[in-house]
C-alpha cells in the first residue's frame, strides 16, 4: 500500500519541514520503498510509494507544471 499526505495552512503561515517529517516517517510502514517531498510557503505534499510490480519502478510522484500563467502540482495514487 503506497500513501500521500500534506499540509495546507489556510492563514500562510509556512509548513514546516519539521512537521512533514514527522509524518513521513510515521507513514514508512505504507512506502518503504521510495519517499517524496515538496514543499512550498503554505502548502506541502508528500509522498511513500511500496512497489507492487516491476513497472513501479517508472512511477513518479508529484507532477509539476509551471507555466507563467499557472503553477500545479499533483500527488496521488490509485491500487
């Protein structure tokens, strides 16, 4: 099983590396395989990923898309 996590505080006040760690670490029993991180001010995501299949491998996690007109970030999983 694989899971993902963030954070969004909704007043700005910036997330904490600190505090994602935590949670990282108390969901290693869900990825032990491969772990992510990203962070930006108020909002972070993370990511562990266990690995089921040899295509797992190739999975990546946290798409980006900057653009000048909008900046996305996706984190999910479906088993």
């Amino acid at each position: 099983m694989s899971a993902i996590f963030g954070i969004f505080h909704r007043d700005g006040k910036t997330v904490s590396q600190q505090d994602m760690d935590v949670m990282n670490r108390a969901l290693l029993t869900y990825g032990p395989d491969t772990h992510g991180l990203w962070l930006h001010d108020h909002i972070a995501l993370g990511s562990r990923q266990m690995r089921f299949t040899l295509e797992d491998i190739w999975e990546v996690q946290r798409l980006h898309s900057n653009t000048p007109d909008s900046a996305l970030v996706l984190n999910a999983y479906e088993k």
